[in-house]
C-alpha cells in the first residue's frame, strides 16, 4: 500500500516561475503530481481568463520544484494543490 500526502498552497504571481517547495516527504524517486487553479477574493477556485498552467514538476530529496505559468499581466492568487506518493 503506498502512502500519499496532499498539500495546498496559495500564493500570488503571473508569468512563469519556478515555486521551490521545502518537504521531508519528498524524494528524488518521489511521484509528485500537481495542479494549479485561480481563487477569488473569497479564497473559492474558479476558471477565469486567466490560463494557469504547471509545466513540471522535480522531485528533489528535501524539496520539490514547481514550474508554473500565469498568462495575465498583473498579479492572480492562485492554489497549488500538490501529490507526494513515495511506494
């Protein structure tokens, strides 16, 4: 049985970016799988205009690197949620 550890996190940004993401749970031989979505001023996720896009993900022991793309010039709050699965 494999474990799985979901984390979310919230940010603003636009354009493309690497977000590092500090976790104990997390492994060069990690499975990591990550989506991004917009929130409103309420903290709801919703589709807006705005594309939002996760290009890659790399697992590092220590630590994951999450390259996200925020097609809108100003800044958006966004939420990463993220997949950590060590089996």
């Amino acid at each position: 049985m494999s474990t799985v550890i979901r984390r979310q996190f919230t940010g603003t940004g636009h354009g493309s970016f690497v977000k590092p993401i500090n976790s104990p749970a997390s492994f060069k031989t990690s499975s990591i799988v990550a989506s991004i979505c917009e929130l409103d001023a309420n903290g709801n996720p919703f589709v807006g205009s705005a594309r939002m896009t996760v290009h890659n993900v790399a697992a590092l022991d220590g630590r994951y690197d999450v390259w996200v793309n925020i097609e809108w010039p100003s800044n958006l709050t966004y939420r990463l949620t993220v997949l950590v699965s060590n089996d």
